[in-house]
C-alpha cells in the first residue's frame, strides 16, 4: 500500500498539487463484516472509570472502578478499590472489592479478605477468606452432579417396633 514512485518531481507541499488518482487505480473500499469475536474477551475498567449499562461478549470483567451493569460472562474479579452493581451471570467471581445485587456464580465463588457481597447470591461452590463478608440471601446452587439419579436413595426407615400399620 506505501508504493514509492520515484519522480523527478519536487514533494507537493499541499494537498492541491497532489494529482487525483486515475478510476483504476482508485483502493478498494473495506469489506464490511462484523469483526470476530476475540478468545478471551477482557476488559478493565480502571480507577476511577464509571461504567453504567450492559456488558456483553466479555469472557473476563476486571473492575478496579465503578461498574453498576448487568453482566453475563465467564470471569468477574472486583479488585479492592473497585465496586460492582447491578447484577451478573459468571462461571467464576473473585471479589476482593464490593459486589452490590446479584451475582449467580455456576462455579466458584471466592470471597477475599477484604471483599463484600451484598444482595442475593447464587453460587456452586463458596471460599470466603478471613475478613471477607457476605450479606443478604446465599444460596447453593445444585449442580448435575448433586441430583444424580444414579445414586441410591437414602435407607428406607423401619417403623418402630411394636407399632403395627
């Protein structure tokens, strides 16, 4: 694209001694398609950044700022100093900030020193440090593996003895 042509020409100094280009020469114009979607979307919203809306197509969400949004994603990590609201979807949550809403977390749900969550809280499975807190409504979520129906049901009790039925 950066062809040189070498002239005995003097460099133009403005665009008007610049000659046009001939039709068949003229550059193509951009294929216009959607770029594709990058593996491992990531985005950071640093100190001091405000965020407000809908975070989509994002695999990973590090908040060092101010994020009040819904998000469905893979990864959400509320760094300290960073604040979260609103709600969110994830496989995996490290917060070591504040989360305010509801976060529904399928795998792992880890909870800093430092860290707060706060609202209704869905998660697979739970690591809360010292110093870390939670409040509001907890709920374990029940993965597949919970219900399986492989498993045999729970011994069947005898009634008391003595008791005829």
């Amino acid at each position: 694209m950066n062809d040189t042509v070498t002239t005995g020409e003097k460099p133009a100094r403005s665009l008007d001694e610049i000659p046009p280009v001939p039709a068949g020469d003229a550059p193509r114009p951009p294929e216009t398609r959607p770029a594709p979607r990058s593996v491992g979307a990531r985005m950071t919203v640093g100190p001091g950044i405000k965020l407000k809306g809908e975070v989509s197509d994002c695999d990973t969400l590090v908040v060092e700022g101010t994020v009040d949004a819904t998000l469905v994603g893979e990864v959400l990590a509320v760094s300290e100093g960073g604040t979260f609201s609103g709600t969110a979807t994830v496989a995996e949550a490290e917060i070591t900030g504040r989360f305010e809403g509801e976060l529904t977390v399928s795998g792992v749900l880890q909870v800093r020193s430092g860290g707060h969550v706060a609202g209704t809280i869905r998660y697979g499975r739970i690591e809360v440090e010292s110093g870390g807190e939670i409040s509001g409504t907890v709920t374990r979520e029940e993965s597949s593996r919970d219900t399986d129906s492989s498993r045999p049901p729970p011994p069947r009790r005898d009634p008391q003895p003595g008791i005829d039925r």
